[in-house]
C-alpha cells in the first residue's frame, strides 16, 4: 500500500509493526484505503467502504473477532 498523505502513512507503518508482532500468533492485519477522502455527505463512502472491509474479513475469517484501529478524521489536512 502506497501512503501519499501522513495520517495513512503512519497506520501502514502500525499496521506492519502489528503483523510481524502478531502473525505467529494468528493475527490477521488488514488495511483499508477509503474509495475518497473525507465526508462526502448523504453518500457516506467511507462507511460504505468499511461496511463492504468488514464483509471481506468476515467472509475469510468467520467467527473471529474483528478490531478496528483508526485515525480520526481531522488528522488527515486536505
């Protein structure tokens, strides 16, 4: 995954700091990159994009728990 902004950046750099941490005891990390930057109102892509995230990790990993980590929002400047 290509991070051209700091916020997203710094969540590859976790996200790969939590695979080699966690792998030989199971855990899975994945990454979502949202289909577009911010709120785009009624549409609500991001949700849309973490909704359709969670149906993939589920339909690989039935009945595991599923933890999301995040940035907020406002950590990430247009």
């Amino acid at each position: 995954m290509e991070a051209r902004q700091l916020s997203p950046l710094r969540m590859v750099t976790f996200a790969r700091h939590l695979h080699r941490a966690g792998k030989d005891h199971g855990l899975a990390v994945w990454s979502l990159r949202n289909s577009v930057r911010g709120w785009n109102g009624p549409d609500r892509s991001a949700l849309q994009d973490a909704r359709w995230a969670l149906q993939q990790i589920r339909a690989q990993h039935p009945g595991v728990p599923v933890y999301l980590v995040g940035t907020p929002w406002a950590a990430s400047p247009p």
